[in-house]
C-alpha cells in the first residue's frame, strides 16, 4: 500500500489579511475549481448545485467528494469478480425532507467541542470547506485537500485515493489562547449484502464496552437508536451489557448480524499507568455475501467505533450496513496554544 500523504503537496497560497475588512474569495464554480485546482484523474463537478470532486486512478477505482461539508459519498474500488471490475463498498442514502440535498452515511469527519460537560456540539456545525489544494502522482495516488475554519481552530482534511485504498488524513491547529478539548471520530458506513454475513476480525483480545456514537449530520442511526436493544436481544451473549461496563473480546471474529453500538480501547482507568495495552491499529471487515474484505487502520486516534443496524437497517432497503473508524470518545484529545493534533483513517484491500 502506498504510504498516507507518500507525496506532497505543494504549498498553498496563504492570503494575508491587510486590514479588518478584506475577505477571501473563494471558487464556488466547478469550472473555476477545475481550472485551478483540476489534474488528470482529479475532476470537479455539481450535482443539486453542490460542487464535488471525483477522483479516479488509473485501475479505475473512484471516490466522490462533497466539497462544502466534506463528506465522501461513494468509493468504487476495482474487485476481481466483477463484470465491469468494480463495487460500492459505502452505504450512502440521500436525507428526506427539505434537505434533500444531503447524503447520510458516507464517510464523514466528526469534531465536537467537548471543553466543558455542557458543550457537546459540533465544531463543523456552520462551517463551510473550501478547496486548499490538490495534487497527483502518476494517476496512480491522487490528493484533495479541504480547509475550514472554526473558531479558533484552523482544520485541514486530505483525502486521498490509491488503486488499492483511501485514505482520509485531519489536522486540527489551534490558533487561540487556551486549551481546546475535542472529540472525533472519521466514521465510514460500509455496504454488506445480507446480515447474515457481516463481521469484523482482528478484535480478540481487546476491551470494549456498549457506547453511543458521537452525534453527526451524516449518521442513520442517532446515539438513542444505536444503543436501543431489540426486542430479540443481542446477538452472542444475549446481553451487550450497560454503557461503562467492560467486557474483553474472547472470540476472533465479532458476528454484527444483531445490533450492538461499542467502542473498543483502553478503559481511561488503565490509561493511567504506565504501560498498558491498547486496540490494535487494524482490523479487518467481512462480507461473506460478496466474498470481499477490507482492512481499517486508525493513525493518532485512541479508539475505535463499531456499530450494526439489525433490523433497523430495512427502513433504509434490503442491502446491509455498518458504521464503524477510528475515534477519540472516551477520552478527549487537548490542543494547546500554536499545537497541532492529527488523526486519519485507511481503508484499503487486496480483492484482486
């Protein structure tokens, strides 16, 4: 796999501001985008005028970008058994109601302010992306970057497409004078064929416990219904347990045919000590129905987040979904003054 961010970018252009009342103009026109921010696999278009970016490589692997709110709708990488060689591993379904023109689902950054008990909202919640940069090597990797701004923060998001990956890269700079605590999380839902065939392996071992996902515009299950048992009970055990109670993974594969919402890491008593174990930095998901399989690894997160709809899933269709990524919930990361914090996620394959 080649390395995240295995080329540079070049530098972007920083527009200083020369007194209280100069603004930045910024390109909202695809073709304004193109002309400037355009390379070969690299295009920029609008759909219910909302610019996006599509990245293509060369084996034909793609990904779509929303631009104004940084959301990755579709990632089509090439897979050997298909006819025209390739599949949708998202689950991404368009908002109802007035706000049609948003998808749900998706891969999707979450930053919320966490710096006091009572200040759980988004960061992003108002803010706008905008195109920094982009760039290409060869076809063959292919980079978009995004900036926003949202208050004292300075907030960067690269996405990147190889031929057998994607990789989405955050880097959060605090420009203020005190300290900010975040919450995050890069949470991708992934397409299965039938729920009877969905799991994850690479987890054995690890702590976890029954958690909500932290709250997003681009969620299908909100924190209440993710953690709402059904009426059958939970699958394995027959109870996933109360929210604080840990439990270790003693079997290899976790079956997500049932619902269940849990983060896996250090319980914060143990982080405490001086040495102590932590979640692996890659596992693997399992679609039995499609015979494909993809590896997650989680960079600078603490966490990691894995959810399953069970029969809530049908109000959304036949097809089978997972919400799942690298996250600090449990735990808030602190930036000082001037510091920067990164954290990305990989999701790549070898299903050639």
């Amino acid at each position: 796999m080649a390395s995240l961010l295995s080329f540079s970018l070049p530098k972007p252009i920083i527009i200083k501001a020369a007194s209280a009342t100069t603004t930045i103009t910024t390109l909202p026109i695809p073709e304004a985008l193109d002309e400037k921010f355009g390379r070969k696999g690299i295009k920029f278009l609008e759909s219910n005028n909302v610019p996006f970016v599509e990245l293509t490589v060369r084996n034909g692997s793609s990904l779509r970008l929303r631009i104004p709110d940084a959301h990755v709708t579709s990632y089509k990488p090439k897979v050997y058994w298909k006819d025209d060689g390739f599949e949708e591993i998202l689950y991404t379904v368009p908002a109802g109601g007035p706000d049609s023109t948003k998808a749900k689902g998706g891969i999707g950054l979450v930053i919320n302010d966490a710096s006091e008990k009572t200040s759980k909202g988004s960061c992003l919640s108002g803010s706008e992306w905008t195109v920094r940069d982009a760039d290409n090597d060869a076809i063959d990797a292919l980079q978009v970057e995004l900036s926003c701004t949202a208050g004292t923060l300075d907030i960067s998001y690269v996405v990147s497409l190889y031929p057998l990956s994607i990789a989405t890269a955050v880097i959060v700079k605090n420009n203020g004078r005190k300290d900010v605590t975040l919450t995050s999380a890069i949470l991708s839902h992934l397409n299965f064929k039938n729920r009877g065939g969905t799991a994850i392996n690479g987890l054995q071992g690890c702590s976890y416990c029954s958690h909500p996902p932290l709250s997003s515009p681009f969620e299908l299950l909100s924190p209440s219904e993710a953690m709402k048992s059904e009426s059958s009970g939970w699958f394995g055990s027959g109870s996933e347990g109360k929210p604080g109670v840990w439990t270790k993974q003693d079997v290899p594969f976790t079956i997500l045919k049932n619902k269940l919402s849990r983060v896996y890491a250090t319980p914060p008593s143990e982080r405490l000590r001086a040495i102590y174990n932590t979640p692996p930095s890659k596992y693997e998901t399992l679609d039995q129905g499609r015979e494909l399989f993809f590896r997650v690894i989680r960079m600078g997160f603490e966490d990691i987040y894995l959810s399953s709809p069970g029969s809530l899933s049908e109000k959304y269709g036949k097809d089978y979904f997972i919400c799942t990524g690298p996250a600090s919930m449990l735990v808030p990361v602190v930036v000082k003054p001037g510091e920067k914090w990164r954290g990305a996620q990989v999701i790549e394959h070898d299903n050639l």
